[in-house]
C-alpha cells in the first residue's frame, strides 16, 4: 500500500485543468482535478455516460448547466450530475488552485 495526499504534487505552474486518475475500475473511476482560473471551452458541454458526484476541496467554482441554474461550489460542497446531464465549467478561483475530487460511477 502506498499513502499519498490529494494535495501533494500539484504544478506550481498549470497551463491546462489537470485531471488525474486516482483509482478506475470497470464502472468506476476517481480522480483528482485541478483548476486555476481554467474554464470549459465555450459552446462545450461534457455529457458524460456515467453519473458524476463531484466535491470541491479547495477553493470555489461555478458549474453552468444546459437546462437548469448555475450552481457555485465552495469548498466542501458536493453534487451528483446524473448521466447525460450537459455541463460545464464556467468559473474557477484565479488566483488559486480549485482541487475537486470527481467520481464517475455506473449505476448498475
């Protein structure tokens, strides 16, 4: 077994959002993301095949949804996006690290 942090190792310098698999498995995987500043692409929306419970660790974002509100997220806040629900990244902290812990899951 080896023991390390969500929090260690993170570029000082992030050009793109770092997304990290952490442990994955047929219908699972969980990883680590990391934002600073970063935004979806616009007119991109991610409209996964698996449902998605996401959590901030740190720092704060704002998920836009296609059909519904704007949700913000501070740190320790968590949702479940089901499957297909089309999403995106509209705002992270820019003058720090957002750290979310994303795990997709199947339902079966």
């Amino acid at each position: 077994m080896n023991k390390t942090n969500i929090f260690s190792q993170i570029p000082s310098e992030i050009k793109e959002e770092l997304f990290e698999d952490i442990f994955s498995k047929e219908g699972l995987k969980i990883e680590r993301i990391v934002s600073k500043g970063h935004t979806t692409a616009e007119f991109k929306w991610y409209n996964q095949e698996s449902d998605e419970w996401v959590m901030v660790l740190k720092g704060e974002a704002i998920l836009e949804f296609e059909d519904s509100d704007n949700i913000k997220l501070q740190e320790g806040d968590y949702l479940n996006i089901p499957a297909h629900t089309k999403h995106r990244v509209s705002w992270t902290k820019p003058d720090s690290e957002t750290v979310w812990l994303a795990i997709h899951y199947d339902k079966s």
